[in-house]
C-alpha cells in the first residue's frame, strides 16, 4: 500500500510537469493577442508596395490616363489581352535591398508586399499557377523571395498582402459586382480557393521564412467554409498579423481604414490606416497629385495621436524603381523621425479630445506636443490640470520652456518661430501617473430629439461611448438634436462619430447637417456639413454659446450617431 501511495504521488509530480511543460511552451510557442501585436503597436510606420504587371501600361489604357491596379478591371481587358503584358514584364532595375533601406531611411519597421492582387498575377514563384513571375515573365526571378531575405538583412518586419477573393485571372475567382466580362474566366468559387489560394497561401507562409503580416483584401463571395479553411492555415504560424478583411465576419487583428484617418481612431482595437501618396495604389504616370512630406507627417501624427499605425503606400514603375518623389518624400520623413521619433514609436494615443493647434501622443509620464498651427501670440494652452514639471523642444532639449498655469490649463510661453518647417515636437513631463484632461463641456449632458428610434436613446450620445447609438424614428430623414451644456462656453470644433459596420469601416451613410447656436432668442448658423460613414471633427470660429442645435437633412438615410461632441476652444 505504502509503495502504491508513492507511485501515486510521483505519478501525479509527473503530470503536473508535463502540464507545467506544455503551458511553457504554448506560452513560448503561441503567444496571445497581445505578444504578438506589441512589435506592431511600438512600430507605428510601415511600407506598403503595390507592384505588378499593372505596372507596365502605368495608368494608360486607351485614351485614358487615370487607371492604376484596377486597369483590368476597369477597362474589362480579356484574359488573353491582359496576360500577353507578362511577356514584356522584365524589371532589369529592381532591387529589393534598396526598396528594404528606403523604408529603414524613412523611419518605417515594417513592410507589406502585394504578392498577388486582383488581376491574378503572383509575384512569386508558384507550383499552383504558372501565371507567376518566374514562370511567366523573362524576368524569370521570385522577387517576394529578393524582398523577404532584404528584410532579414536589414531587421525589417516582412508582411505580405494576398487577393483571396478577387481574381480576374483564374476561373472562379471572384470580381467586384459580378461583372463578369470574359466567358473563358466562369468558374467555381471553391474549386479556385482550394486549387489556387489555399496552396499559393502555403507557399507564402512556408517557403519566405517569418511572415510577420498577412493583408487579405476585398472578401466578395466568400463563405464561412471558404474564409475558415485560411483561417485554418494560420493555426501553424500563431504569430502572423492579419487584418479584418478575409471574409464572412471572421474578423483579424487589425481594422483597416482605407485613404481616410477616422476622427477618433477605433478605440480598444488595433487598427491600421493605409494611403497613397498620390491617387493611385499602382504606379501612375500621369499622377501628378502628390501630397508633400509635411502633408505625410502631419497624417502619420495624426494616426498616432488616436492610437493607429499608418501604412504607406508607393508603386513602382515597370522597371522596378519606386518614383523619385516618393523617394524624396520618405527621406525627409525620415529626417524628421531621428529627431522626433519618441514622439511617434512606441506611444499611446492622445489623452485629449481636441486641440486646436496640433495633436499629441503619450508615453508613461510624458506628453509629446505635435504643434500644427503655431500661435501668433506664443501662447499655446494645454488643457492639462496636472502640475508640469518640465517642458522642451525635442530639437532642442537644453532649453526648458517657460510654463504659466492658469485654472485647470497650463500656457507654454513660445518662441516667435517654430524650430521646424514641418511639426515641432514638445516634450512634456507632468507629475501624476495618468494625465488630468478637461473634459468636452457636452459629456454627459442632456439632448433633445425631434425624433428617436425606440431602440435607442439621446443618451448614446453624450456618454463618451462610441458603441452606444441613437437613431432617429424610421423614415424621418430629418431629424434635429439639441444640447444645453447649461453654462455658456467657448465653442471651436463639433465632433460627429458615426456607428461602424461589423467590419470595423463604413456604415455606408450620407448624412448633411448643419449646426447653429442660440443668440438670444434667434437660432444662428455654424456650419454646414456632410459625413460618410467614418464621422468628422469640423472646426470653425470660436463660438460663445451655451445652447446648440444639430439639424440633419438626408437625402436617403436615417440620422444616426454614436456620439456628438463639442469642443471648447484653447
């Protein structure tokens, strides 16, 4: 008995080490959410590359100039006529490495690389498809393969993007609208995702080495069974990214606006935005509409500031080379993140609502002042109640600002110029372990409704809660809000935040508005407005008031908001 009850007791020792075992590996080999995402969150900027043979007409087709990687699409180009650009496709220019230190020199940590979009083409050497670039093309070389060993070389995070559902090639692949214009492309839906996508997936994830993103786009036509077997794929690769975007609510680690910054960000998830440079994803040549460096940074800011990443995107011309403006503009971001960079990498969103001269980020006991708008009297005003115990520039940190604290603000006494052309950074100590912001005089106070949807209630809308909604009654187009924040306050900006779709973008809406405030007894104009489903901060002049009314005039859709918000001036 004495032998069996030690047997017992050493069996059940075992067991809890082998338990103990596997935990430390699970812990070690498949990290949760949050392991997995911490590089992603301190990274910040990345590089998007849109390449492929989109690249040879570079935007022209026909008399038309305004195509990108859409041109098949757009122009309905057959199977036959569009595939023949393979034959010409032979980048002799391309270098993956420079591509790798052009994104290392403008400040980016990661890269995502279009190894197949929707005209079908594979970047990459394929045994599913021998519509590829090595067996395809006179080129002859996997550039996903130069791309993925650039990215080891230099300590760059390698992503890749991935058309799952859209292919205008292969039989079977899906197309926007279902506007099906070559008869030799019909085919089954399934039978492309399992003989096509499912091995040129496989292929990606097992033959690059550590894939650190997966970007699926447009999901038309995807099932659940479809969606679930990717999804499947990547149990094997637990510390692969991906996005919201591979179909039938499945969901991601990422939400994805695209060529919009939303006006609050998606607060408690991870989110990324990703835009172009110009209007076009693929290289253009007859895009001229380039938006400056100081345009750039002021978006990777503003990004920032309400807890995203920013993607950007360049398209390389048919030889290989990422355009020369495009070049400029990344080194001169660059140049402003080994200066700024701490206030960019690493940071948490900003702890204020508004502010009417830049944006902020935030990194423990620290605030980092992006300042847009220099004040022409050299008072900027902090809506901060917390005791400041140190202010400078990051250009310049041996010179300490001079700071009055007025009430609950603080006013940073500034020189007569900005110390850069673009955005000069403020660092910011302040006592305390989470800074104390004024909040917008409007939380929490009493709306009125001329209608209201009995599903919901005003209440949504002031409780600093974008999840909560109110609705206006159905069919009434024209719904009016109106807010008493019960003691007259300096108005400067309105915010509007629509309710997001299931995927985490558009609601779809189109919503016209108009804000007034009452003087008197007479209800006076502010602004007039039009939201899109992805809400809006709008400034205007500096309004003293204590009653405001917010009227909608939709043409089509029932007015709705998660939350409306008016912001003091300061």
């Amino acid at each position: 008995m004495r032998m069996n009850r030690i047997n017992a007791g050493f069996l059940t020792t075992v067991i809890a080490l082998l338990m103990a075992t596997n935990i430390f590996c699970q812990q070690m080999n498949v990290p949760n959410n949050e392991q997995k995402m911490q590089w992603w969150k301190e990274a910040k900027f990345g590089m998007f590359i849109h390449w492929g043979l989109y690249a040879l007409p570079a935007g022209k087709w026909g008399d038309k100039t305004t195509f990108g990687e859409w041109i098949m699409y757009q122009n309905k180009i057959p199977r036959s006529t569009y595939s023949k650009l393979a034959n010409q496709f032979n980048p002799q220019q391309f270098n993956a490495e420079e591509y790798v230190k052009l994104a290392k020199s403008a400040g980016q940590k990661y890269l995502v690389f279009t190894t197949k979009h929707h005209d079908g083409f594979a970047m990459f050497k394929s045994q599913a498809s021998n519509y590829n670039i090595v067996d395809a093309t006179p080129f002859k070389r996997d550039v996903v393969k130069e791309i993925a060993d650039a990215c080891r070389k230099y300590d760059m995070k390698f992503g890749v993007y991935y058309s799952q559902a859209q292919d205008w090639y292969h039989p079977g692949g899906a197309i926007w609208n279902n506007t099906e214009w070559d008869s030799t492309h019909i085919g089954n839906m399934d039978k492309y995702i399992d003989e096509i996508v499912i091995p040129q997936v496989k292929e990606i994830l097992s033959n690059y080495g550590d894939v650190a993103v997966l970007w699926w786009d447009t999901p038309i036509g995807m099932t659940k069974n479809m969606s679930q077997k990717l999804a499947d794929l990547l149990k094997s690769y637990p510390n692969v990214i991906y996005n919201n975007r591979l179909g039938a609510g499945m969901g991601g680690d990422l939400e994805t606006p695209e060529q919009f910054i939303p006006a609050t960000g998606f607060p408690g998830k991870n989110w990324e935005v990703c835009m172009t440079m110009n209007d076009n994803w693929g290289y253009n040549a007859w895009d001229e509409k380039w938006k400056s460096s100081g345009e750039l940074i002021k978006k990777l800011i503003d990004v920032t500031s309400k807890g995203g990443n920013f993607l950007l995107n360049v398209g390389p011309n048919s030889d290989g080379v990422i355009p020369e403006i495009c070049q400029q503009n990344l080194h001169e971001i660059g140049q402003w993140l080994k200066i700024n960079g701490e206030a960019i990498y690493n940071t948490q969103a900003s702890p204020f609502p508004y502010l009417s001269w830049g944006r902020a980020t935030r990194n423990g006991q620290k605030l980092y002042l992006h300042i847009f708008d220099w004040p022409e009297n050299g008072k900027l005003v902090l809506p901060l109640k917390n005791k400041i115990k140190r202010a400078v520039f990051l250009a310049n940190n041996k010179v300490n600002i001079k700071i009055t604290k007025k009430n609950d603000v603080s006013i940073l006494n500034l020189p007569v110029f900005s110390p850069d052309k673009n955005v000069s950074v403020i660092e910011v100590e302040f006592e305390g372990l989470t800074p104390e912001v004024l909040e917008a005089p409007s939380i929490n106070k009493t709306i009125i409704a001329s209608s209201c949807d009995s599903a919901s209630s005003t209440k949504a809308l002031t409780d600093n809660n974008n999840k909560t909604k109110w609705f206006a009654s159905k069919g009434d187009n024209k719904a009016s809000l109106e807010i008493d924040l019960e003691k007259t306050y300096q108005i400067q900006a309105l915010g509007l935040i629509e309710i997001s779709s299931a995927d985490g973008l558009l609601n779809k809406s189109v919503q016209n508005f108009e804000l007034q405030y009452l003087d008197g007894n007479v209800w006076k104009k502010i602004i007039n407005g039009r939201i899109n489903g992805s809400g809006v901060i709008q400034e205007f002049d500096v309004v003293k008031a204590q009653r405001f009314k917010l009227i909608f005039n939709n043409e089509v859709d029932v007015p709705n908001l998660a939350e409306w918000t008016l912001y003091r001036a300061n």
